[in-house]
C-alpha cells in the first residue's frame, strides 16, 4: 500500500533527499540517525521550535491530541525555517498502530501538507506491518539490525547516565560519559560496526564499567520515577524538558527503557492474533519477534546487572506480572497495562515518586493512567503518585506546581 494519497518516496530519492524525523526519542536519536545512514539515507532530527502549536493549529482542529499538535508543529514549521531545500525532504512519521488516535498522526501530516501547498513532500510511514510502502524506502535486515542495535545501546545509556548523574562527586561526569560513549556508538553504527549480537555484548560491558568507574557521594535526593504515555514520556519537547526541572530541584530520576514497550506492542499483537484466530505463519513470526525482544531485554539487563551499583529494568514477565493487580492485561489500547507495570517497577526499586505523564483529553491515558492511581495507592502507600497534564494552552506554573506536588515540594 502507498502513502494515502501522499507523493511517493522514490529510489532516486534515497541518494538525493534528507528524510526529517520529529523529535520522539531524546537519548536514541543520533544512535538512530547512525543506523539509517549506514544503510545510505540521510535521517535528521527536526529541533525544537517556539510556539510549535501556532504552526499547526491553523491545519488540524482543537480535538487532535497533543503529541499531534506538537509533532505536525515541528514539520511544519521546518517548512518555514529556511533551512531546508523544499524539493529535496521527505518526512518521517512512526507508527504503533492500535486504537489510539495518535495512529492518524501520519495521515494529519500528509492532509496538512496538502493544505499548505506543499502535497510534493513525501511522508514516510515507519512502521512494522508493510503499510504505506514507498519504493525508495525499505526496512532491509541491515537497517533493522542497525536500528535494533541502536535502540538498545540508547536504552543503557539513559538508563546508566540516570542513576550516576544525581550522585556524581563532580558534576559533569555523568554527562560527559554518556556524551563520549554515544559519539563512538554513532560512528560504530553508522560505519555497520558491533551491531550483532555478541559484539553488542561486549561494549555493555564496556560502558557499564565506565559509567561504574565515576566517582559518586551516598547523597540524599528524591528519587523520582517517570511513566506515561510513550511521546510525552520520553521527548522533551513532549514533556517540556521535565528531566531538567528536576534535576534543578535536586532529584533523581528515571525512566523505563523503549525496549519495554517494543515488547509490549509485540507482545499486544500475539494476543490479538490468538483472539481473531491469525494464520500460523504470522504466529509464528510473531513469537519469532517476541523472543527475538525478550533476548534483547536479557542481554542488556544482566550487563546492567554485572555493574553491581545498577539496577536493570525489571524483565518484560516479571513486570507483567507486577500490573495484574492494578489493570488487566487485556487493556492493551495506547501505553495499556506497561504504564501500571513500569510505575510499580519504579515503585518496588525506591521511588519515592512516581509521576505519571499524559496529554489531556487523551481517553486511551486517562484509562490507562489516571485510571490506576487508586489501585497504586493501595498498593504502595508510601509513595507519592501524582499524574501530570500536557496540553498546548495549559500554564506551564500549574503544571510546575503539580509536579513539585508529586515530587513532596521540590528541593529542600
């Protein structure tokens, strides 16, 4: 299936076009930028602008979620930075699929752009199901394992770089650990180097003793865990650079990987298989997948695990298993149960705090997120559970207010 009624992203365009990703993935998007070159496409992360809604609000009406507003503000407003040879982009939008109306982000930006005069600019759909093909783009074995290897060494990084930062004897180091080990990361990526495997192995260990080498104080801070919807979760622009207001009250924070929730998409598709009776091939593909993940999530975690001062992410069965008293597992629309299961995750390794972030008027969050703050009381009552609203015309000092709530006031 082609882009719905969108231009074609050609072969020839491959060699001539820089292909323009908003910004969903902080500590993954130069990783992610290395494995896309390495298969010869030329990927670049569009930057924060201000007023992101003003562009997009003129093309989309006020019931689109907030991840839309922001996302089709940032491909519209690269239209009018002056930065871009028109006829030489394309857009890149991924997609989950699901219910959730998130999943119509891709044709909002091909409508938009038609609107707008530019339906010359090809919008590519990155997804895992084969729809919306384009015949310059493809997902080759060399480009998935490039894109697999840079998800996961994005997903220690973050999770390394985040348990040293608050405890660092000085400042700086964590960060610039992080730095160094994501520059050689993107070379290795981009020129197909420890990729498989085996070699991905052997740098966990690396960077999980690097990391270990930095000097750190037994401090006490508040230690916060962050949930939520994927976008606002993990994009600074999404959740309006939460990581850092936090480290400016003097907390520390952390946040589940996104091989979770790639395993939780995959995992959500298997149960929807087994309900509409799929055909054994793409069962078998699909479990295929979900082992393939599982295996992923194992490696990185006893590597993590290895380093003694670091704690992995619980594994996908275990945190399963920790959601079932709060939501049932078949609430698979949007973020679903993983919300619940990564907020008791952070709740069993110390979180004092957990916040739970969500855009407004978003029904599949408040499902899925408001709708388990009771059951997580009940059950962790000594953590505080505060979830946080994003919206494009909220104040952003009541959104601070209801953070430093969640968080028992801020530094003290």
């Amino acid at each position: 299936m082609k882009g719905v009624n969108g231009a074609e992203f050609t072969k020839k365009m491959k060699h001539t076009h820089t292909i323009l990703l908003p910004d969903m993935l902080h500590y993954h998007n130069a990783l992610l930028q290395a494995a896309f070159a390495s298969s010869g496409y030329h990927l670049e992360i569009l930057p924060e602008e201000k007023n992101l809604p003003a562009y997009s609000q003129p093309y989309i009406s006020s019931d689109y979620c907030f991840p839309t507003v922001l996302i089709l503000g940032q491909v519209l407003a690269a239209l009018h930075s002056g930065r871009f040879q028109l006829d030489q982009i394309a857009f890149m939008e991924p997609q989950a699929g699901g219910a959730c109306r998130a999943g119509n982000i891709y044709n909002a930006i091909i409508e938009s752009l038609k609107k707008a005069g530019y339906s010359q600019i090809p919008v590519i759909s990155l997804n895992a199901f084969g729809q919306y093909k384009h015949p310059g783009f493809t997902i080759t074995p060399k480009l998935l394992f490039s894109a697999v290897a840079a998800v996961c060494y994005g997903d220690l990084l973050m999770t390394l770089y985040q348990q040293v930062r608050p405890y660092e004897r000085r400042q700086g180091e964590a960060k610039a650990c992080w730095e160094r080990w994501n520059d050689k990361l993107c070379g290795e990526i981009k020129a197909g180097k420890n990729i498989s495997t085996m070699k991905r192995k052997e740098r966990y260990r690396q960077i999980v003793l690097d990391f270990a080498k930095i000097p750190v104080e037994n401090r006490k801070v508040r230690k916060v865990g962050i949930v939520g919807e994927i976008y606002i979760k993990f994009s600074p622009i999404g959740n309006e650079h939460l990581e850092q207001f936090l480290q400016e009250q003097g907390c520390a924070y952390r946040m589940g990987g996104f091989v979770n929730y790639c395993i939780y998409l995959v995992d959500s598709e298997r149960e929807d298989q087994k309900l509409c009776g799929a055909g054994r091939m793409a069962r078998k593909a699909c479990d295929m997948a979900f082992g393939y993940l599982l295996r992923i999530q194992d490696d990185i975690n006893r590597s993590i695990a290895e380093g003694s001062r670091f704690l992995p992410d619980a594994d996908f069965a275990a945190m399963k298993e920790l959601a079932e008293p709060i939501i049932n597992k078949g609430c698979r629309t949007g973020d679903g149960w993983l919300v619940a299961a990564e907020a008791a995750d952070l709740a069993e390794k110390g979180c004092e705090s957990i916040l739970i972030v969500h855009p407004f008027g978003c029904l599949v969050s408040h499902v899925c997120e408001r709708g388990i703050v009771k059951k997580m009381h009940e059950r962790y009552p000594k953590v505080n559970i505060q979830t946080v609203e994003y919206d494009y015309d909220s104040a952003r000092a009541l959104r601070e207010s209801r953070i430093l709530l969640g968080i028992g006031g801020g530094k003290t």
